[in-house]
C-alpha cells in the first residue's frame, strides 16, 4: 500500500464519520485467502484474520489492500464487511484506470477508495443498500457505477446510522 493513500484516506475517513481515525503498521494478507487458481485473495478469509487484531479502543476497523479481492460467487469484489460488525476491507485493484488500460488518475483513484471505503464502513454500521443513486450505500457492481453513485450518506442512511462517536455533529 502507497502509505501516501493511506495518509490521506485516514483524514479522509475522519472527516467524513466525525472519528479519529488512526492509521495502524501494514501487516501481511492472510496466506490462506490467496486462491491461486484465480490469482486473487478472499475478502471473507481477510476479515475473519482482522478481527483477531481489533485494538481495544478501536469501533471499526477497515482493511485496504492493493491486491484484488473475491468471494466465491462473485468474480471480484470492491470491498466487503461484516454488516453491523467491526471489520471491513477495501481494494485499489479494480479502482485504478489502469486496471482498465486507461491512463492512471490520480485524483479519480482517491475518490473511487473515498466513495467504497464509506460504503464498507456504513455496512459496518448496519446499512443495507440504498436505492438511491445519490447515496454513497448505492449499490455499485462495475467502477461506472462507483463513479454515478453520490459520495456521502443519504439522508435516510445517515439517520439510520445513529450518532457517530465523537462529536454530536450533524451533516
Ligand atoms: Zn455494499
Ligand atoms: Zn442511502
């Protein structure tokens, strides 16, 4: 992981739920998530390893990798998480335009983990997804659908949501 990504998804992260956030050291991808037959990594597998490393004081913990993700029924996953659980884990592979023979962008990448990264964590707190494109919790199979959804909670998803530690603020 670009510890420049992480950095700024940390802050990124903060502001958006009203948390501190804290970065925590990279540790190894769990070598029984690799498939090699489809040269990927399980996500279920990577967050069943995570939630024997949740610190005490931590509320959620989200895992971002480089490598690409699946589960058994999908080809290839953006993410996954324990819906209203701790653990949630997102992947750069399949957000970056090269994946897609594009040129890279760097600024696109960012908001794609931006926009996914929220998604994790609001199934972390219990939300299903939304119906509406507007909201962040839409419902995005392919990065064209990750690139129309909106960028934070709707208003339903947000109250859903409950209060969020730290500050009572509301957006
Ligand atoms: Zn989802
Ligand atoms: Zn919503």
């Amino acid at each position: 992981m670009d510890p420049w990504i992480l950095k700024w998804l940390e802050k990124e992260m903060g502001d958006c739920l009203f948390s501190t956030v804290r970065a925590m050291p990279p540790v190894p991808l769990p070598p029984d998530s690799y498939d090699a037959v489809r040269n990927q990594y399980v996500s279920t597998r990577i967050l069943r390893e995570m939630l024997k490393e949740v610190p005490e004081d931590a509320r959620k913990l989200l895992g971002v990798t480089d490598k690409d993700l699946c589960i058994p029924i999908l080809t290839y996953v953006f993410g996954e998480a324990q819906l209203d659980g701790i653990a949630a884990v997102v992947s750069l592979a399949r957000l970056r335009q090269e994946h897609y023979g594009v040129a890279p962008d760097r600024g696109l990448l960012l908001e794609r983990l931006r926009k996914e990264s929220l998604h994790e964590l609001g199934h972390t707190f219990g939300l299903i997804h939304c119906p509406s494109r507007e909201c962040v919790m839409y419902l995005s199979n392919t990065v064209v659908d990750v690139d129309g959804k909106g960028r934070t909670f709707c208003r339903a998803c947000r109250a859903a949501m409950g209060p969020l530690s730290g500050a009572g603020r509301e957006e």
